[in-house]
C-alpha cells in the first residue's frame, strides 16, 4: 500500500508540475519569443509550431495528474470520512481540477484554430495589430487571458496540494479527527433534541385531544 500510494503521489505531482510549468514557460517563453521576430507574418506560425510540439507532452503530464489525483482519492476517502476539513479542500482542488482542464483545453482549441489562420501579420502571438484580421484577433484576445489562467489555476492547485500535505501530519489528522468527532456528537445532541422535542409536541397534542373529548361529554351531560 505504501509503494503504491508513493507510485500515485509521484504521477500527481510530476505531472501538475509539467502542467504548471509547461503552461508558464509557453507564456513566457514560446509566445515571448515568437513576438520577437522580425517578419511579423511568421510570428503566429512558428509560436504554433512550438506549441503543437508541446501538446503531446501535456497531455501525457495532465493525464498522469488526473490518473494520480483519482488514486490518491480513493486511498484516502476513510480519511476524508473521519477527518474535519479534507473534504472541504478535497472540493476545492476537484473544482480547480475542472477549471484548469477548461481553460486548457479550450486554449488548445484556440491555438488550432490560430494555427489555421495561415501567416496573418500580428503583433505578438496573442496581440494582434492593425493588418490582424478581425477573426484572429478575436481569438488572440481571448488566448490572451487563457495564457495565464492556466498557470494562475495549476498553481493554485499546488498551494492546495501542499496544503492537503500538511493535513496528514499526526498532529493535525487528530485534530481534524476530533473535530470532526465533537461536530457529530453535538449533531446527535441536536437530533435528539429535535426528536424529543417532536415526541413531547405529539404527547401534548393528545392530551389536548382527549381534555377536549372530556369537554364535550361533560357539556352533553354523558
């Protein structure tokens, strides 16, 4: 169990980190020195070259994420169940997860329909200038914001991760336990007052019933 929850942690944060980096450097890197070029018609392609090559390799990197990220759900669900707080950073990092995997793929979905484009001549990969057709720099706007979205999101996955690390240390896991232990037993106390609370509602409303059956007989003289 310990090598294969070693084996599952290692793909989860090789590949967020290929993620995370890829998806930075590409900003910087790729895209930066593409901007450079002096022939601004090859701008856009070679950029797209870069990252057509890049894509297979991402790919891999968030698929060995995602296969990680479901192991080490599923070993540590018992302790999800009995430790306050996991389940709530487990919510978040599911929900940055999805986020993160939007804003990737509908980037690539962007580049691609760049990389069509041909050789317009644009300012930079994801700024356009005044020969920039109307379509692209449509695009380019939005990949733009999508260049940094990602690195913005995969980051805060690894805060989150470090985070979740640092929920499994003994000191913090007994916390955790215990609070989770003290908010059922105050839940129990809650439901019983509730249930008894109703049981004393339903004994009243009988008693009601029956003073008032007793009225009536009394008032018919039975």
């Amino acid at each position: 169990m310990s090598d294969t929850h070693t084996t599952l942690r290692s793909m989860h944060d090789l590949g967020l980190a290929a993620w995370f980096g890829g998806s930075l450097m590409g900003a910087f890197g790729v895209n930066g020195a593409a901007a450079r070029i002096d022939d601004s018609t090859q701008r856009l392609p070679i950029a797209s070259a870069g990252w057509a090559r890049w894509t297979p390799v991402n790919a891999a990197a968030i698929g060995a994420h995602l296969a990680g990220a479901v192991g080490e759900l599923v070993t540590e669900s018992p302790r999800m169940a009995a430790q306050a707080g996991v389940g709530r950073a487990s919510t978040l990092k599911t929900a940055l997860t999805v986020s993160a995997l939007a804003a990737t793929g509908y980037s690539r979905l962007l580049g691609m329909r760049l990389a069509r484009s041909g050789a317009p001549s644009v300012q930079g990969v994801t700024e356009p200038n005044q020969q920039t057709p109307a379509s692209v720099a449509a695009n380019q706007r939005k990949l733009k914001m999508l260049q940094w979205a990602i690195p913005a999101l995969t980051g805060a996955l690894i805060v989150v991760t470090a985070y979740m690390g640092e929920q499994q240390k003994p000191g913090q896991m007994l916390r955790g336990m215990l609070g989770r232990a003290n908010g059922m037993m105050a839940g129990g106390r809650a439901m019983g007052m509730m249930s008894g609370g109703r049981a004393m509602g339903r004994n009243a409303g009988r008693i009601a019933a029956v003073k008032a059956v007793r009225r009536q007989m009394a008032m018919s003289g039975r």
